[in-house]
C-alpha cells in the first residue's frame, strides 16, 4: 500500500499576507488589532488564522493583551514558507 503524505493546511491569500506581515518584524496585538481586526464577517482574516492555529499571542512579558506579541505558530510558519513571500503593502 502506498504511504499517502497528510494534506498540508491551505490559508487565503488574506491569511498569507497576514503571515508575511507578522513575520516582517515583531508586532504588538494593539498594532496587530487596528491593522486586521474587522467587524464584518466576510473578512475574518485575523480570526480565521487563529482558529487555522497559524498565529499565537505571546503573554511571557508582563505586560497588558495590546503589549503582548503576535507570533506565527510552527504551522503558520510552515504555510508561509510552503506559499512563499507575500508583499509587505496591506490595504
């Protein structure tokens, strides 16, 4: 019987570009929430790669949720690399 590889997890081009922005420099959840958080269910970006397991909010400092870190999780990083570079400019 042939090994069959488990199928990679696919993101939206929205998602991708959230990834490339999170992992040009580190980013704050304030800054992360006025870029990315909508209201409108049609553009759920933010909320789709947290439930994808593709971003992480870090809370090791002991600071505030708006001072906490952004991070990629193994699997945002992997999707990310697997796609390629996604350009910096968003909305």
């Amino acid at each position: 019987m042939p090994h069959v590889q488990p199928e990679a997890p696919s993101a939206s081009a929205a998602i991708l570009e959230l990834l490339s922005w999170i992992s040009a420099r580190p980013r704050t959840y304030g800054e992360t929430m006025e870029v990315w958080r909508t209201s409108c269910p049609r553009s759920s970006t933010w909320e789709d790669a947290t439930v994808g397991g593709f971003v992480e909010v870090s809370s090791e400092r002991d600071v505030g949720m708006r001072e906490s870190i952004v991070r990629l999780t193994r699997a945002g990083r992997a999707i990310l690399a697997a796609d390629g570079p996604v350009s910096e400019g968003h909305r």
